[in-house]
C-alpha cells in the first residue's frame, strides 16, 4: 500500500472512487452522510487536486482509500473556543476520508489518519482539526486512538446533510 498526493489527471478515477464509497455508505450502518457528487463535489475534488491537496491510497494499482488535506474549514470552526490557539495556514484539517468498504479493518484507516498526522508536523502546523457528522460511530471512535480531543458539538450546515450536528475535534501538535 502506498499514499501519495493524486494528480490533476487522475480526476476520473477519484471521484469514480467516491461514488462507489457513496454508493456503499448508503447501506453502511454508520457513515458520513455523503451524496455523490454532492460531497465530495467534483468541484471539491478538482479544486483539490489542483492544489496538491488530495491524498489516495493505492494497493496493486487501484484506489482503496483518499482524504483532502488543507487549512479549509466551516465558518462555524469561529464559534469554537479550540484547546490551540492557531487559526488559518497553522492548521490541517482531515476532509472526505474515505476506504474502500472491502479495506476495512485492516489499518488503511489508521495509515492515512497517521500520514496526515506526519505532513502537519514536518510542515510546522500548531493543530490538526476536523469535524465528525454526530453519530458517524467508527470515526468518532477512530480519532481519539490518535490523540485527538472532543472540543465542540455544534450545528453546521453541508449540502449533503443539511444543518445537523457536528463534533469537532482537534489534536495539539
């Protein structure tokens, strides 16, 4: 298995790899609440991949999992007294990580979260932070395994779950 940044070029193969998460999450237990082409957008994805910030997973060729990792938050993020005093350019947030139904349980999940953790380092960030839909059990329960401390649960607003609650967590770095 190996990360690594995805290319401009590679736009089809990343968001065919999100419909097929989407399509998946829709029968999952727990989840995220993701719509295809609602979000991730392919306007998030090719924003992403032109600014370098999205990372997949590969094994033998095909994609089993990807993230977007960038200093971009909800504006809600304002509202929230974080245990770190940092704001723009001095975080790193997780967005859109996703595995491929059949990688679960088998560490892709834990490598990613551990790459990002490594590039926010090596790039002299002050905190990590991200944001879990209430509910969404395998990622709230995956985060703090990693540090990662429940600051805020709040109201936010996506396109693909409407205004629903949000936990808001955040790792000192």
């Amino acid at each position: 298995m190996n990360i690594r940044k995805a290319t401009p070029e590679e736009f089809s193969a990343v968001r065919e790899f999100y419909h097929k998460m989407t399509d998946w999450l829709e029968t999952a237990e727990y989840g995220p609440g993701w719509k295809k082409d609602i979000y991730p957008s392919p306007e998030e994805l090719i924003k992403a991949l032109k600014l370098g910030e999205l990372w997949v997973c590969v094994n033998d060729g095909g994609y089993i999992a990807s993230m977007i990792l960038n200093s971009s938050s909800q504006e809600e993020y304002s509202l929230v007294e974080w245990g770190v005093n940092a704001c723009g350019d001095e975080v790193l947030l997780i967005h859109a990580l996703g595995v491929a139904p059949e990688y679960h349980g088998k560490g892709v999940s834990k490598m990613l979260v551990e790459h990002a953790i490594s590039l926010a380092k090596s790039e002299g960030k002050k905190a990590m932070r991200l944001d879990v839909l209430d509910g969404n059990l395998p990622a709230e329960r995956l985060y703090p395994k990693f540090g990662f401390t429940l600051v805020a649960t709040l109201e936010m607003f996506y396109e693909d779950t409407g205004l629903t609650l949000y936990k808001l967590y955040e790792l000192a770095l």
